[in-house]
C-alpha cells in the first residue's frame, strides 16, 4: 500500500503525477482543508477534512465529481471524512 498525504501548506511531491493531479482536484473543491490519499492495486481511497463552515457529506460528493477525470474504469476509489475533521 501506497499512502500519500498533503495539506495545504505542503506540497505534494512524492505522488505519481495521476495522484497529484487528484489532489491538486480535491483540493480545488470548496470547503477542503486537507486531503490524504492511499492506493493499491486496483484500488484507490481518498479522505478529505473539510472546513467547519462546509456541509461534509455535500463536500465529499462535490469531490467524488472533480476527481472523475482521473479514474480508471477498472479501479475502485472509496471516499472518506477524516477523523479529526
């Protein structure tokens, strides 16, 4: 398991850039104020904190959305809150 993780104070630089790119979409979503993202084969997961002044269950689906381009048919991505959020 790969486990990438970035905020918006640091920048992503060990990522593939696919997962950058993914980050770089999360991050552009209103309301993110953190992202972390793990992948295996076949397999990707993405967690989000997101800012007390945003719906959370809105601000994961408006990230499910902006990171469509960058998904293959043949992964599995799972989207998360991170505790601590």
């Amino acid at each position: 398991m790969n486990t990438f993780m970035t905020d918006v104070s640091e920048p992503a630089q060990e990522l593939p850039a696919r997962l950058r790119r993914a980050l770089e979409l999360v991050f552009a979503v209103e309301g993110v104020v953190g992202a972390r993202i793990w992948q295996w084969p076949g397999r990707v997961a993405v967690g989000i904190n997101v800012a007390t002044a945003s719906s959370q269950g809105e601000t994961l689906r408006r990230v499910e959305v902006a990171i469509a381009p960058v998904r293959h048919d043949d992964e599995v991505w799972d989207f998360g809150l991170l505790e601590g959020a």
